[in-house]
C-alpha cells in the first residue's frame, strides 16, 4: 500500500494534529516498509509537500504549523535528499524496435526550495553535516580480521 495517499492530503490542510493522526494510521496497519517516504505518481512527498507549502505561504500562523509539520515528519525519518518527481519515460529504440525505460533524475527538497528551507529542515540538514563520514569498507574489514 502507498501511504502517500494518507499523507499528502494531511498536509494539504497545514494543520499537526491531522498529520500526526494520518501517520498514527499508517502506523496501526504495521506497514513493512518505509512509509513515511511514499511518493505519490508525480513523485512528490508528504516532506517535500510540507517544505513547498512553507515557501509559498504567507500567514505566519500556518507557516509555524508547516514548520512544525516538517520536524515531526524528520523525527519520523523522513529522507531530506530524496529525488522528487523523477519519472521512467517509455521510449522505442529504433535499432531493435523494443520498448526501453528511461530513467529521468529528479530534484532534491533543497534544489526545488532554491535554498530557502524551512528552519527545521535547515538544522537538520546543517547538523547532518557536521557528523564525521563513516566508512563502513574498513568498519567491515577490522571486523573480519
């Protein structure tokens, strides 16, 4: 089941409690996969959603909602690099006449945003930052030995 079809629409109403709700319903059915990160057919998520809205509205009251909207779905290990709006383009190559998937790179929240972050999305992303690289090659390698 795609729960981007729950989600999206609680973010349409830039209200909290309606998200946390949604999420509390996608939680009761024990999904087993991520489903915080569902992507409705544009490619779109409930995070990406949230952070658009943010950038374009104009009341401060639901922008604090919205802001608010994206730390929960970050508490809740929402994917802030995720692609959005990558599609498969179905085209026909002509030296063997089959049909061939073509894969179209999408953008990221920060990309689509033009930096302009929602300052929860904004600490995250600088906090993220500035925690060291692991590299799991010799992690593996020390383990084995």
């Amino acid at each position: 089941m795609n729960y981007s079809n729950l989600l999206i629409p609680a973010v349409h109403t830039k209200r909290l409690d309606i998200l946390k709700a949604a999420v509390g319903t996608a939680v009761f059915h024990m999904p087993k996969h991520d489903f915080i990160n569902d992507a409705d057919s544009r490619g779109i998520t409930a995070l990406a959603l949230a952070s658009l809205t943010w950038l374009h509205e104009e009341d401060a009251k639901a922008k604090a909602e919205l802001n608010a909207m994206v730390a929960f779905l970050l508490d809740f290990k929402a994917n802030p690099y995720q692609e959005i709006g990558c599609v498969f383009r179905k085209r026909y190559a002509s030296w063997h006449g089959r049909k061939e998937f073509v894969r179209e790179p999408g953008k990221t929240i920060a990309e689509l945003c033009s930096g302009k972050l929602p300052p929860a999305l904004d600490a995250f992303i600088r906090s993220d930052a500035k925690r060291p690289q692991v590299n799991v090659g010799r992690l593996t390698e020390r383990r084995a030995a």
